[in-house]
C-alpha cells in the first residue's frame, strides 16, 4: 500500500509524520472520508465543500487548490488500485514546537491514504440488519467540525464492540439522541414518520446525510427534521445509520431491544437502494 504524505507517495507501512505534528499532540486537525466506486470518489465535491468548512473554522490554511486535491485523491486510490472502498484525508496545522497556541508560517500537514472494502461484507450485514447500542455522547460543542479529535467516538465505538454491537447511538443529557459515533442516526417513528435530528443541534452535518435527504424529498416520503429520543428509537418501526462508508445501514436492535419486527425496514432499505444507486452514478 502507498500513502501521500506532504507532496510525496511513501510505502504505507513506513510513512510518518514529525513527533511534534499538531495533529499528534493536540488533535488539532480535520479528515473527510470518501467513499470509491469503480474507482471515481463519490460526492466529492460534498466532501469537499464540508473540508473547506471544517479548515476554515479552525484557522488552519486551505493546503491546496480543490483541483490538486483531487488528483492527490485519485493518484492515491490508483496507486493502491482501489476499485471499492474508501480514501481517507487528513489535514492537520502542521509541525511546531509544542505550543498551545498557534505556529506562525506553518505549512499544514497533509496526509492521505486509501483501502479496498469488500462491498460484498457491507451488503450481507445490511440484508441482515446490524445491532446498536445507547452511548452518552460527552463530545466537546464543536461536533460540527469534522476534527480529529475522535477519542469520545472511539470510547463509544469500542463499547458497541464489546457489547456486540456494530454501531453506538449517542444520546445528550436530555435522553435525545444526537448522533451514530461515527454515522448520522434516522428513525421511522411509530407514526410511520421519517426522524433525523436537525444540524442546528451539536452534531456532524453528514455528506450522506444531506444526499439521503434529497432522495426523501425526491422519493415523496414525509420527513421530520426533529431530534428523538432513545425510548422513542426503542419503539421505532426502523432505526438506521448513515455514513460514506456504510452508506444506509439499518439497525435492527438497539440495547438488546428488537426494532420493529427485527428486520431491516422498507424505508432504510429503499433509501440504501437508491443511495448507491446514484453514488455510483456520480462518483467522478
Ligand atoms: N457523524 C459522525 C460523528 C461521523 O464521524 C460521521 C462520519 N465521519 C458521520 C456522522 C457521517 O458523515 P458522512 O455521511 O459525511 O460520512
């Protein structure tokens, strides 16, 4: 495997950055994460559009033109001949001195690498449905901002693990939930309305996400942009999670508790359907 890694292309196992990149130290950087269909990346300009956003909030300069990135995206996914899976960007302030503060004239670190999944593996667990459980999310107020900061998820994740489950469902002081650790969450409620929570609330304003909710509008099902709670999601007739690299997931169980008939539900399996459809159709 190869990796990019500050303007050059290094065999993955011996690629580094410098011990006192800010990204090491302090987290102090963004990633995006797209997904790869026969090669062509896939919402890239989403992706993108949320990078900029992410760098511009945290003072941390563009690194290179939109134009550059995607080349150093495709050359990545060529040179590790992905067909389908994922690439993966990371932007960091660069290499400094330890300072909480910020460097001055510090060129940014930029790093980024590619995989191949098995579209196979991703298509037999949502057939099947995928488990879930309840998290705290005891995230910071920025979850906006696509940080590296991912040590709350990682908590989260790994408890999932350790219970079994593939996803944890976060959940705010007030039994709301607010996001998947690393996924957007949806429900079909029991009225038979499509849930997600709003973006103006702390949480990830997902690429897939937005893309989903287009092809609810275009697909004529009702939505309720509106937070719900973890009971709420224990009575839902579907629970599903979205993300560029798990597409639309369905849950089958949250904490033990079956949704719905324990089966993934019409609704999350048509919106997967068509998600991949047009992915694939635009991935460029
Ligand atoms: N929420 C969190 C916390 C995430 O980490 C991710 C994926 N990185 C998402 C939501 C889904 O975002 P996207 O659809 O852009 O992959």
């Amino acid at each position: 495997r190869i990796a990019y890694v500050n303007g050059t292309y290094q065999p993955h196992n011996n690629a580094t950055v410098h011990i006192e990149d800010r990204g090491f130290q302090f987290a102090d950087g963004v990633y995006e994460v797209w997904s790869v269909f026969d090669g062509k990346l896939a919402d890239f300009e989403g992706h993108l559009s949320r990078l900029a956003r992410s760098l511009t909030e945290l003072r941390i300069p563009i690194p290179m033109t939109a134009q550059a990135l995607g080349q150093v995206l495709k050359e990545t996914i060529r040179r590790n001949r992905v067909r389908n899976g994922i690439v993966y960007l990371q932007v960091t302030r660069g290499t400094a001195p330890r300072d909480h503060a910020f460097p001055q004239d510090t060129p940014p670190s930029v790093v980024v690498t590619a995989k191949s999944l098995d579209l196979r593996k991703g298509e037999a667990l949502a057939a099947k449905g995928a488990a879930g459980v309840t998290h705290p999310d005891i995230r910071w107020g920025r979850c906006d901002i696509k940080t590296v900061g991912l040590l709350p998820n990682a908590l989260a994740k790994q408890a999932a693990r350790e219970r079994g489950a593939y996803e944890a469902i976060l959940f705010d002081e007030m039994g709301m939930v607010t996001e998947g650790s690393s996924t957007n969450a949806w429900i079909v409620d029991e009225n038979g309305r499509l849930r997600t929570r709003d973006t103006q609330a702390n949480i990830l304003r997902g690429i897939t996400r937005a893309a989903i909710l287009k092809l609810v509008e275009a697909e004529g099902i009702e939505l309720d942009e509106r937070a719900f709670s973890v009971e709420e999601a224990k009575r839902a007739r579907e629970v599903f999670v979205t993300a560029a690299s798990s597409f639309v997931m369905p849950i089958v169980s949250l904490d033990g508790t079956r949704i719905g008939d324990g089966k993934p539900g019409p609704i999350a399996t048509r919106l997967r359907e068509v998600y991949l459809e047009q992915a694939r159709r635009e991935a460029i």
